[in-house]
C-alpha cells in the first residue's frame, strides 16, 4: 500500500477503505508517513468529504491508536458528556455530581485548556490540594466506592488525534465537520462510556456560529456514535452570552457549588440540569420528565452537594471551600466595570470577553503557560438586561493590574447597547439524535 495511491483515490473523490484509513492513521502515528503526504490527505479529504462510513472508520481508528479505558468492571451503564466548549462553561461540575447521586456511575476523564479559560481539569485544580492525576487504578476504584471519579486525560489517549490535530491547524484543515467530529469522538470513544451525550455549543463564543453549523456536526457525532455501538443523543446550546455569571477558574467552582445548591444563575442551572436529565434517560432511568425530577430531587435535597465533597474528599482536596470560599486563590485587584451608557444590552461577543478573562490570566496563550487560578470575570448585567450609566457590569478579578486596562477595552468592544430591549433567545436549541434534529 502506497501513501501516494491514497491520496490520490480521495483526491479524486473516491472511498477510502478501512484498510486504507488505517495505514494511514498507524504508519503516520509510526512516523513512517511525512507531514507533506500527511496534510495533502488532510486536504483532500477537507476538500472532498467523508462519507459516514468513513467518518465512523477514521474515528475508530485514531480511538485505538493508543490508550484505551476498561469501565467493565464498574457495573451498570456508563454514560460520558462532552461539551464542544464555550466561555463560562462549567457544566461537567455540576451534572457529574448530580448523575452519580442519583445512582449512576460517573467515570469522567477531562481535559485541560487552551485559550480562554481552564478546562474541567484546570478548574477542578482550583481547589486545594484536588489531585487529577489519579492513576487508572484509583479512578477505577472510586467509581465502584463512590460513584464518581473525575481525572485528566492520559497522555496516550487517542495520540493520532493529537497529531493530526495539530498539523490540521497549520495547513487550513480544522473546519471540516468529518475531522471535527472523528477528533471529538476518537477520545470518547477511547474514554470506554457505553453511552454518550454532546453538548454542540452554537454562536459567537463558539467553534460553530451558526446553528445549521452546529447542527451538521451534532449529527455526524451521533451517527458516529450510532455506528459504533454507543447510543449518542445531542442537545445544541447558546453560547452567543457566557453561560452563567462567572468566567475563570475558581470563580466557575464557586459558581458551580451555588448551582448544586439550587442557587445558580437562571441559564446555568436549565443547561446543565437538561444535560443531567439527557444522561440519566440513557441509561434507562426513566422518560425525560421522570429524568428531570430525579435532577431537581438530587439538588433540592442536598444529595449532589454531598457528593461534589464527596469525591473532592477522596481526591485529597478541601472539601471546606463549599462552606468557605475564601479557601480559594485570591487576587490582589478587583475592578469594577462600568456602564459607560443607558439602555438595554444588546448582544456581547462571547469569544471577546473570553479573551478578557485570558488577560486577567484566566487562560493559557500556549501549552506551556501558566493559568492564575483566582482571575476572571464576573457578570452583574447580560443580554437583555437594562443598564444605566455608571452601573457595574461585571467585577474583573487580576493579579496583573497592568491587564486591567486592556480588559476593560475588550469588554468595551464586546457589549453592544440598544435602546429597546432585545427578545430573548432560548438556551436549548435542538435535540439531535439517530432520528434526526428537532428544533426547539
């Protein structure tokens, strides 16, 4: 088999086999295949498209091109979440607490991030002494003790993803709903859940603006699901706002806590509530009303908070900082922003305002820089709110003062005013599974 033939099927428009797909995936992992002949597949295949069989074939492939997680010994269905991303997204700390107090496992394997603000794992790492890095051996075993376990990822998880990932960046590659869909779901796949609900965030603080977008990929991951054994259901959400109040690491904790204790934003609880629901509905708990009151339940009646100590506990962090906020990082300045205008806020740009939280050092530029656990942002006003002038905003939260004015011009480009107030935009857009989209 020649690298030169298979660039040339596809190039000319034609299948790959799976035989194909997979030279292509082992020899290039093997270094065997030169990123040259790699980002001309690469091209072809962004040019010419994938067709679902191909979709499913790459993703299984680069899901065993290195680790794999065992969950058999855990008994009962295992159901795994993943969100495309978005500023202010907190969601897995609040669902993963809720699903296991209502009795089903949660084996999350998260990751860390790159651009605006932490990851799961980055935010996780806010709370003292919190260990992500347990070994596979504990992650297992605090499932079956606790019924929750959450880590980072191991570095040999789906490596071909990796690497591809990051020659895809520099040769124009990235948007191609058949690569997006076969990198996302390589790692789930890899991750061992029997089960998986997408979280397809759609709008300017998103990788997908458009909702036609989002729900393209939202269709292709579940039929990658689908076609390899995991039933998968979507669900596309707004993040043309951040999600809830706060954006930054353990500013999002906090956030996070209050939303366990049935005391959090508005939108924060309806999205991640939905999201607990979804995932308690595949694993066969009940219809999606029945779902979500199972949800409520656990909050309403303190089971979920008393699980987030829980698992804080066993991964040897405080679990004095629910009661204790002040356990947190803290910063040396917070600076209130305000309204330099009257009206009603019109719109703010999402991926904006991520950048802001990433000057006050909320985020990472690079692999290799460090995040300020305590810096971000909070939001005293959104869209649709009426502000007048001199009002707070938001309260930005830095340990380099000298950001603070660079900040403050981001969010000055990022929120729009207007003088009627605008209509509100539904948080939960589509539903999308093997059937197809339903439009909410």
């Amino acid at each position: 088999m020649r690298m030169y033939d298979i660039i040339e099927k596809k190039r000319d428009g034609f299948e790959l086999s799976l035989e194909e797909i997979n030279y292509f995936i082992t020899e290039y992992c093997n270094n065997n295949i030169p990123d040259y002949q790699a980002s001309a597949l690469l091209m072809a295949i962004f040019l010419r498209g994938m067709n679902e069989r191909e979709t499913a074939d790459l993703t299984n492939v680069m899901a065993n091109s290195g680790d794999t997680i065992d969950l058999s010994e855990i008994p009962g269905i295992k159901v795994d979440k993943h969100s495309t991303g978005g500023v202010g997204d907190k969601t897995t700390l609040i669902l993963a607490p809720i699903v296991a107090a209502c009795g089903v496992p949660v084996a999350k394997m998260s990751g860390r991030g790159l651009g605006h603000t932490g990851g799961t794992i980055d935010k996780l790492e806010a709370i003292p002494g919190f260990n992500t890095s347990i070994s596979r051996e504990n992650f297992i075993k605090n499932v079956k003790d606790i019924g929750i376990s959450i880590s980072g990822q191991t570095g040999n998880l789906a490596p071909a993803d990796k690497k591809l990932y990051a020659l895809r960046d520099v040769t124009a590659t990235v948007n191609n709903i058949s690569l997006i869909a076969s990198s996302i779901m390589s790692k789930k796949l890899a991750s061992g859940a029997d089960r998986i609900v997408l979280d397809v965030k759609t709008g300017s603080g998103a990788f997908m603006k458009t909702l036609e977008d989002s729900a393209e990929l939202a269709r292709a991951m579940v039929k990658i699901g689908e076609n390899t054994g995991r039933h998968t259901v979507a669900i596309i959400t707004d993040m043309d706002i951040p999600l809830g109040r706060a954006v930054g690491n353990s500013l999002e904790i906090i956030e996070a806590i209050e939303t366990l204790q049935n005391k959090g934003p508005e939108d924060l609880m309806e999205v991640s509530f939905e999201l607990a629901a979804r995932m308690l509905e595949l694993c066969e708990l009940g219809t999606i009303d029945e779902c979500k009151c199972k949800v409520r339940e656990a909050v309403t009646s303190g089971k979920a908070i008393a699980k987030l100590a829980e698992v804080i506990e066993r991964q040897g962090g405080n679990k004095d900082v629910i009661y204790d906020y002040s356990l947190f990082p803290q910063v040396s300045h917070k600076f209130n922003y305000v309204s330099q205008n009257f009206g009603y806020i019109e719109s703010m740009k999402t991926d904006t305002i991520g950048i802001a939280s990433l000057e006050l050092g909320a985020g990472r530029e690079t692999k290799e820089s460090s995040i300020d656990y305590a810096a971000g942002i909070v939001f005293d006003k959104k869209t649709g709110d009426n502000v007048v002038k001199g009002e707070v905003i938001a309260t930005l939260y830095t340990n380099k003062q000298d950001k603070l004015e660079k900040a403050c011009s981001l969010l000055d480009s990022a929120i729009q005013f207007c003088e009627v107030k605008p209509k509100a935009k539904p948080l939960i857009l589509a539903y999308v599974d093997l059937s197809g989209v339903v439009i909410k």
